[in-house]
C-alpha cells in the first residue's frame, strides 16, 4: 500500500519554497540595481543580449539535470530578464528626470475600478510610484483636459489595439494638445464571462457588457442561446453593478483581474474572437521627459505638408537617409481643412540623438507644421530567443 499523503503538510512545504523563491527574487532584482549603478559609471547600454542568451543556455543546461523543460526555464527567465530591464530602465530614468521620482502621482484615465486603462495605470506605476491616486474619467478628453488644468500629474490613454486598430479620438485629441507623452505600456486585454457566485454556463440568462467588449467576443455570444444583453456604459459599471445583484443567472464580460476588484470569478476564460488581444497606451504629462541614452526611446512627431505632393515622401526620405527606423505612420484629417492630413509619426530614436535632429531640421522645410509630441523609453522588451540545438 502506498504511503498515505498530507495534503496540508506538502502545501505547508510550497508555501516555504514560495517564500524562499520570492526572497531570491528581491535578492536578484536588488543585485540587478548594481548592475544598472555600474552601467551609468562605464556608459554601457541597460541591454545585453549576448550575456542573455549566455545565461538562458546555461540554465537550460542546469535545468535539464534537475528535470525541469527548457520552455518552462526559458518562460521563467525570459520574465525575470524583462522584469530586471524594466527596473533598470526605470531607475536610469529617475537619474535622467529627477522631479519624476515622487512617492504618490496622481492619473487620470478612462473607466472606474478595474477597466483596462485602470490595469495598465497601475501596472506601470507598479514599478514607479508607492502609491497612485486614481481619477477614472467618462471621457478621453476629460483626461487631458485634467492633466492640462493641474488636477492630476499623468493621463493614461489608450492609442492602438492589435484587432480593432488605432484609437483616432485621441490621435485627434493630440492634435489639440499642449502636453507630451512620456511613456508608454501594452496591456493584454483578455475577456472573461465573470460571475458573483458560483453558478454555471447553461444558467446564465443575461450578460452584461460594454459595447466593445461585447463586438469584440461576438463569437462566443452567438454560441449562446436565449440569453439578453444589458449594455452598460463602461467595463467597471458592468462589473459593479453585477457584484451587486448576485444572482446565479447574471454574468458580465471583463478582465479576470479587474473583477477580482469586485470580487468575481472567471467562469469562462479568453472569449474574444481575437485571442491575442492587446491594447497599447500613452502616458501623457505637462512636462516632457529626457531619455537616459542607454535606454531605447520612442519620439513621437506630427506634421502636415499641406497638400503639397512628394513632401510626406521627402520627410520619410530623410528618416531613412539618417537610418531612423519608423515603427508608426497614421494619418488624421485637420478639422476645418478639408482634404488635409495630419501625420503621426513614431520612429525609434531618442530626440537628443544628433541624427534625430538632423532628421527634423532636414524635415521642416517640406512641412508646414512640425511638431514633437515627446520622446519615451520603449517599454517592450523583445525577449532573447536560445538557439534551437539548446532546448
Ligand atoms: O548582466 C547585465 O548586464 C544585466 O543588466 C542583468 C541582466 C539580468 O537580469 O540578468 C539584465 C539585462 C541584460 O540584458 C542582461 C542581464
């Protein structure tokens, strides 16, 4: 007969481990900080693919012999690379901008508790501030307008989805705009079917949604028999008001983490038509930031050329003449000028590069305004692949 198994015992043991691993993890992340201290003394770049790659291989190797898979070392490690960039880029940045290194900031964004613009506020001060005042707006053009007014140090704006594709409210809002972006976050947006209690799929009777999170999951709704929508004005309004009723026949559609907000469970995980699903945002602010050079930066410029022929072309000649790579071109038209565009541009480069400025002087005379809405590091960090005779 085999040995009886404690149950509580063998997860007193796992707690233990956890503890001790996320010990190690601080231990990693405070060594990390040294790492990025020396950089600044040697001007050396935050990045090292090689030693990356270096120590992926090696711990493949030593994983291997303690039975672990190479894709789960390689996921592991791949996350904590990311996550030791991110602090060391966020560090430089705070030697790079004194002022910005405040324990409380303060931002405004889109929805209540738990919409996606309230995820990625909190994720990306996770790393920078101790603690966030939230101010959840109805509006995107309540968000800058309290950013402008001094309400609030940052607003948080989402500018581009990977399925339903650029935000052009607030492209057109920019347009407008006194104030610079200065950073920048990608936020997975995953639907979810939330509940309040514990019920199941057949005895859900109305969903509550938002209407693009609704368009966005139309697939799995049309799959669904004899149920109702309740549009709501926002994700958080829908998850609010179905914390509320606890009722066994009411769902709503949202993030499985804003609805632990309001204490909800996911019933049914990734529902959106669209698996991968991410939303990427701006962080605007009244003033612009410098970019430390050995992080990588994102400039952002509009400009119109009036309708003038071949002058777009020019502008974008000039970028690759000087070897600048653009990640971004969108155009909007100009309100009260018709059949005038205005052009966003996003090239990686940082604004005090010596060819970026070359670049907008050799630009200026084809356009008939030119402006840069800010300069921000890059906030993804492609993770470093190992060569395949390593897994
Ligand atoms: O060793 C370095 O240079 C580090 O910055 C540390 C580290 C890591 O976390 O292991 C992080 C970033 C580099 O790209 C390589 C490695």
């Amino acid at each position: 007969m085999s040995e009886k198994l404690d149950l509580n015992e063998i997860r007193q043991e796992i707690t233990l481990l956890d503890q001790d691993l996320l010990a190690l993890l601080a231990k990693r992340r405070a060594l990390t900080l040294s790492v990025a201290k020396s950089k600044v003394q040697q001007i050396r770049p935050i990045r090292d693919q090689q030693r990356e790659q270096e120590l992926l291989i090696r711990l493949i190797k030593q994983g291997k012999i303690l039975g672990l898979d190479a894709h789960y070392v390689t996921s592991v490690f791949q996350t904590i690379i990311e996550d030791s960039v991110l602090n060391q880029q966020a560090y430089l940045q705070t030697l790079a901008n004194p002022d910005i290194q405040v324990p409380t900031v303060s931002v405004a964004f889109l929805g209540d508790k738990g919409s996606y613009s309230y995820l990625a506020s909190h994720r990306y001060f996770s790393r920078r501030a101790e603690k966030i005042i939230e101010s959840g707006c109805q509006r995107f053009s309540d968000i800058l307008h309290q950013v402008e007014s001094g309400q609030v140090d940052y607003g948080m704006l989402p500018i581009e989805n990977t399925s339903s594709g650029s935000i052009n409210e607030v492209y057109d809002l920019l347009q407008h705009t006194n104030l610079f972006i200065v950073g920048e976050i990608t936020q997975p947006i995953e639907h979810c079917l939330l509940t309040s209690v514990n019920t199941s799929l057949d005895k859900i009777k109305t969903i509550y949604a938002h209407g693009q999170p609704f368009t966005q999951c139309s697939n799995f709704l049309d799959k669904q028999t004899g149920i109702r929508i309740e549009y709501c004005d926002s994700t958080a309004d829908a998850m609010a008001q179905v914390a509320k009723l606890q009722d066994e026949t009411i769902a709503v559609i949202g993030s499985e983490e804003g609805g632990h907000l309001y204490q909800l469970h996911a019933l049914e995980h990734s529902i959106a038509n669209q698996i991968e699903n991410h939303s990427r945002f701006i962080l605007v602010a009244r003033k612009a930031i410098d970019v430390a050079e050995q992080i990588p930066a994102k400039t952002a410029i509009i400009l119109s050329t009036g309708q003038k022929s071949g002058a777009l072309v020019e502008c974008l000649l000039v970028l690759k003449q000087k070897g600048i790579n653009m990640c971004k071109l969108e155009s909007r038209p100009i309100q009260g000028r018709p059949w005038e565009e205005m052009f966003y541009i996003d090239v990686e480069a940082n604004l005090k590069s010596f060819a970026l400025q070359e670049a907008i002087n050799e630009m200026t005379p084809h356009t008939n305004f030119i402006k840069v809405l800010g300069c921000y590091p890059i906030e993804h960090i492609s993770p470093t692949s190992v060569p395949s005779s390593a897994l």
